[in-house]
C-alpha cells in the first residue's frame, strides 16, 4: 500500500512540476535610442505612457531602436508589437520596421507609407536557446517633401511566448 501510495505522489508531483506547457510574457525594455538625441529612460518612459515622437528629417532616416530587453529564459516564439502613427501632411514615408541580434544585419518589412495609427506585428525567428535580451526592434523612416518636420509617434514592445514545465515559472 506505501509502494503504490508513494507512486501516485511522485507521478502527481511529476506531471506537476514536468509536464511542457506555455505562458505569454512581455519583457522590458531596458535601453533605447533615436536619431535626435533623446535620453533612453525618457524615451521608455514615453513608449511606457503613449507613444514617443520621433524626427525622419535626418538624412536618410530617422529611426527609433529598442537596444535591450529584460531576459526572457526558454522563447519559444518572439513578436515584435510596434504602435505607430505618422502625419499625412508633413511628408513622413518609407517606413521600415525591422529586428537584429547584432545590431549591424536587420531583416526589415516595408516601405509603408503615412499612417493615421497601424499595429506592426513582426515575427522574429528564436529558438529555445535564443537570448532576446540582445534583441533590437528598429522603427525608421524619411521625409519625402523635405518641408516641414516628418514626424512620427512609435511605441515597440516584445510579445514572448516561452516553454514553461509544470507549475514552474522561469525569470
């Protein structure tokens, strides 16, 4: 009777703490910069309330880049959520949005065009060995009548999905 009490306790606690699952976590971002010169605290404070403003007027592009994340242990999928939004009337175009692990090789989508609010969502390749804390997302853009300020408002943010087993969660 202990022998096969004690077997159903350590299969229940098996299954419990080993049995693959998924959970959904959306890391920090820790680090940011832009082409105009922006404190990185500050532009994450804005991406945090809203969205922050970002100048195209520099030759080519004007871009935003999120440089560093929270780690993230076990990715399993990895989504970059970019919030963005451009004035029609001050020449903003050639939109990309793109990610890299070096910061040098980006694979980009795009060019789109003035938008009055568009959701990006990019997929970036991992697998479980992936380290998303060097990842960087990148929102650029250029001014097409060279007039006014080509201005747009960017938030990015990271989506993961992670391997989880049992009850326990990873960092």
């Amino acid at each position: 009777m202990k022998k096969v009490l004690l077997a159903i306790i350590l299969s229940a606690l098996a299954i419990v703490l080993f049995v693959p699952g998924e959970s959904e976590v959306y890391p920090a971002a820790l680090k940011a910069k832009d082409t105009d010169g922006t404190p990185s605290d500050e532009i994450l404070q804005h991406m945090l309330s809203g969205h922050e403003p970002v100048i195209l007027k520099y030759f080519p592009f004007g871009y935003l880049e999120v440089e560093e994340w929270e780690k993230v242990i076990l990715p399993k999928k990895v989504f970059a959520i970019v919030d963005w939004k451009t004035y029609k009337d001050l020449g903003a175009g050639n939109i990309y949005i793109g990610y890299s692990f070096d910061g040098k090789e980006y694979k980009e989508i795009g060019p789109f065009n003035e938008s009055d609010g568009t959701q990006t969502v990019l997929e970036v390749p991992v697998n479980i060995f992936s380290d998303i804390s060097n990842l960087r997302i990148r929102f650029r853009g250029e001014d097409l009548d060279f007039a006014t300020d080509a201005v747009a408002e960017v938030s990015i943010k990271l989506k993961v999905i992670r391997y989880k087993f049992g009850l326990i969660e990873w960092p």
